[in-house]
C-alpha cells in the first residue's frame, strides 16, 4: 500500500483547511470567476491575482498555489490551520521561498466536487522538467474521463494513475478502484488525492498490467505515457513509455484479453504513426488481430511529424513552446539534437503523420467479434454515454444480423438533411445530400438518394423488406437486387444511429 504524503490526521486537517477556506472547486470559481479559472489553466495568471483578493484564507490559497506567488509565512499558516505549517512543509506542499515567505511546492488544484489533485509545478526556470514529473490534470486526462463509460461496474484499474484523476471519477462509480503506476511518486500524489477525498483504492507499483497480473476487471482505463518517439529509455516518465514508436498502444491491445472480465470494457488513449504505403487504420486494426475483443479505435486528430516533436518538446520544457512552429523562438543546440534525432528516427521509420485517439475495447464471448477503426473528429460531450450507446448498437446488430429485413425502423430525433445544389436553365440539380445527427456523435455523412428515400420512409410503421418493395416497384428493380444492396447501408446507420429499431 502506499502512504499519501500525509499521515490520516494530517490530511483530516487539511481537508479542514481546505473546506474552510473554501478552496474548492466552486468556492475559487466563485471568488474569482470561471474565466480566470480557465486562464489560469493556460498559465496566465494576472486574471486570478486580479481577483483573488488580499487578506482571507481563500485568497491567500489562490496566490499561492494557483497564482503561483509567494505568501507571507503567518498568512500560510493561517490559511493551513489545523494543518501547522511544518507538516505542510514536511510534505513538499509548500517550501521557504528564496526571497522570504512561503511558495507552492506542489500544484494543489480543486477539482471536481469536493476533490483536490496534487500534481508536480512546472519548473520555476527555464528547462525540462524532473524525469519523474507527475503532471496533473490536462487536455488528455480530460479527454479520457469525458470518454469513459460511466455504467456502474463492481471493478475498475486505472493504469498509470499520475496524480489519481481517473480513479477519483472511477470511484464514484466502481466497488473497488485498483491504480498502478510504475512512479512511487505518482503513486504517492494519487494516494493523497484518494485521501482527500475520502476515497480507499487500492494502489500499486509496477510497469503496467505486470502488478496485477491474472486479476480481471470490468473497466479498465489507461491514460498511459503514449508518445511516440525513438526507442531507448523513457526521458518522463509521464511522457515517454520507453517502448519504440507506437508499441505502447499495441502492447495495452494485448493486455486487455487478460485484463477484462467478461462483459468488460477497456478504455485507453493512443498516440499510432501514419507509415508510407500503409493505411493507419490496417496499423491499428493490426493490434486487436485474434484478440477476440470487439474494438472500437476513434482518431480524434493527426499532426504532422514536426509539429508532433515541437509540442512533445514544449510539453516537457525543452524547447519553447511554438518553437519551429513560427514563434521565431530558436531551441538551443542540445534542444535542436533531441529534435532532429527524433524527426531523423521519424524519417527512417517513414512516418508520415501521428494520430491521437482512443481505443475501446469490449470483452464479450462473441464468435465474430467488432472491428472498426475510423475518424471520429467531431467534439461530443459525455463521449462515453455515446461509446456505451455504440456497444449496444453493435450488439443488437449482432442479435439481428438475420432478420433486418423484417425489423421497423425510425429515424433519430432531429435527423438533419443537407442538400447542395446548382441551378441551371433546368432549375436546381441536387449534387450531394448529407444525413447528419443533430445529438450524440453528430455523423454527417454523404446519403446516396435510393438510401436517402428509405430512410425517409423509417417511420416506425412498415418493416424494411415492404419498404423496399415499394421502393423496388417505383423503381423498377428486382427486390432482391434492392434488399442486397439496402441491408449493408441500414446496418451502417444503424451502427452510426441514423436509424433505429422502432419500438
Ligand atoms: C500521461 S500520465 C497520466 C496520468 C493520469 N492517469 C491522467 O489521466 O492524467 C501517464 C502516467 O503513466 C505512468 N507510467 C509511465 N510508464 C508506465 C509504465 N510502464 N507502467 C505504468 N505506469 C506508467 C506515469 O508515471 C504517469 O503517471
């Protein structure tokens, strides 16, 4: 088990201080506006300090671990209380600054309702960060807990928990909350945040599913160090899996069998190379082959190589941010090696882009499992309500793969219809018709006019086979011709919830 960086007491204590001053989530919003919250997210801070106030607990704690400045002794002491200054201190929260006072040793952030994440400050000069650098919540983490399936499960595994932000939301929703990471210091941050948040997971060391090895869960999330870079040993260890390119996101594909209880479902974000000569979703769809699991892979977004190194550099301190990027800021020469070693490496491999995304991964005894690995850019909130809706559709495809044919369908709610069109001496001519959802992952897709008149015929009412009778009449093509041609595209707005089985 490991030790939070305070004792039980300690951290009842800060919990107190915490509550008491208000330095929760909605207490600094309400102090200092949602606005300046998100500023200071983006690291800048004048927003914050503008509002924080001067002589209050509230607005002592916002200086000093969100505004980043330094605070009078007493002033710390008192916004701590019943924490005394010297456990604060002893757990590297905050440190004597050079100048006199009290600073920040560690990122303390409110987060959600009634939770705080501990997570490593950026470095106060320029240059990398410490290689055991525990980040705290960002872009991707939030990523992850918006995708993640919300169902109620009895097990969950967090692995590679950083500072415990997905098991904090697991928790809510899993029995028993099980989060690995191979950094004892991670594992530290998050055994605090478990504990401030009255929360008990069980918390283990080690590379991966390595430390729970034949245990098996019904969810399993995994924010893991997924960049794709050169072999040889992880620089971060947030950033770096010290596996070569993209093998950190096929080796978790091979986990999963193992890892998933049956009905068990698998969540993790991935970085995957575009290689010349070969289609990245032949790459991806490659990492599921014979694993038995139905698999769901979403590329969110593709940078190009230099962009890709530019942000990772950036991301650790390396190099400025923007740097090669048109900022005019030059990396300095050690910066400029690591850069073009890893473009070289890129180069060699012949990587032509990088996707992100994420895979989802389901456990089901099923002789012929799901796979579909495809683009899914359009922003959706609570994707994971979205991917849940997306198994069962995949499900009651499977139960009725026999009988389309026979099943009545309706359209989803607000289905929306996009034509383009010219106009010429014979009025408008219709070039290209798109179905698109106006809720849940909003597809927007070319509708071909034959499928287009089905679907405007799913009124719930008639099954398929007699809509396309009198579609095959009015046309004057054999009904077989017409169901062979029909069924595979009703499967797909089925799968993509254009349409739906009627009640
Ligand atoms: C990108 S951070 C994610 C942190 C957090 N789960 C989140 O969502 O923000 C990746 C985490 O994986 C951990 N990690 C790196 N290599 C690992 C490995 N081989 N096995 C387990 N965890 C690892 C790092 O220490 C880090 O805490």
């Amino acid at each position: 088990m490991t030790d939070a960086l305070l004792d039980a007491d300690g951290i009842a204590r800060l919990r107190d201080a915490l509550r008491g001053a208000q330095y929760t989530r909605t207490g600094v919003a309400g102090r200092i506006g949602e606005a300046a919250v998100a500023a200071a997210r983006r690291r800048d801070l004048r927003p914050a300090l503008r509002a924080a106030g001067t002589d209050d607990p509230l607005a002592t704690l916002i200086r000093l671990f969100i505004g980043e400045q330094n605070q009078p002794a007493t002033a710390v002491a008192r916004a701590l209380h019943p924490l005394p200054l010297a456990a604060a201190q002893a757990a590297g929260l905050v440190v004597p600054a050079p100048g006199g006072g009290i600073r920040a040793g560690l990122d303390l952030e409110p987060y959600g309702d009634g939770w705080w994440i501990l997570a490593d400050r950026p470095p106060a000069a320029p240059g990398p960060v410490r290689a055991d650098h525990v980040l705290g919540v960002g872009g991707a983490s939030a990523t992850l807990v918006n995708a993640t399936v919300r169902a109620p499960v009895r097990s969950a595994l967090d692995l590679g928990t950083g500072c415990g932000v997905q098991a904090l939301h697991l928790a809510t929703h899993a029995t028993r909350v099980t989060a690995t990471d191979l950094s004892r210091r991670a594992l530290r941050f998050a055994a605090t945040a478990a504990a401030l948040a009255g929360q008990e997971w069980e918390l283990v060391q080690g590379d991966f599913a390595q430390p729970v090895a034949g245990r098996r869960y019904d969810l399993v999330v995994s924010n893991p160090p997924f960049v794709a870079g050169p072999p040889g040993p992880a620089a971060f260890t947030y950033r770096d899996s010290g596996r070569a390119g993209d093998r950190v996101g096929a080796e978790l594909a091979a986990a999963a069998p193992g890892l998933l209880a049956e009905g068990g479902t698998m969540q993790y974000l991935a970085n995957w190379l575009h290689v010349a000569g070969q289609p990245w979703q032949e790459r991806v769809a490659a990492w599921f082959a014979g694993s038995g699991l139905c698999a769901w892979a979403i590329q969110r977004e593709v940078s190009d190589p230099q962009s890709y190194v530019d942000l990772w550099l950036a991301d650790v301190g390396e190099q400025p941010a923007g740097a090669g990027t048109g900022t005019g800021q030059r990396p300095s020469t050690r910066d400029t090696s690591r850069r073009e070693a890893w473009l070289d490496w890129f180069d060699a491999q012949k990587v032509e882009a990088v996707g992100f995304g994420l895979v989802c991964l389901r456990r089901s005894e099923v002789a012929d499992p799901v796979l579909r690995v495809e683009e899914l850019r359009q922003p959706t909130d609570r994707l994971g309500d979205q991917i849940a809706l997306w198994f069962e559709r995949q499900d009651w495809l499977r139960a009725h793969r026999t009988d389309l044919l026979s099943q009545r369908y309706r359209t989803a709610p607000g289905l929306l219809l996009h034509q383009e069109a010219t106009h010429g001496p014979d009025g408008w001519l219709v070039q290209q018709q798109r179905l698109q959802l106006s809720g849940g992952l909003r597809w927007n897709e070319p509708v071909d006019p034959l499928v287009l008149e089905l679907v405007s015929g799913c009124d719930g009412s008639v099954p398929l086979a007699g809509q396309l009778a009198v579609l095959a009449a009015a046309h004057g093509v054999p009904e077989e011709e017409l169901a062979d041609a029909a069924v595979p595209s009703v499967a797909h707005l089925v799968e993509r919830g254009f349409i739906a089985a009627a009640p």
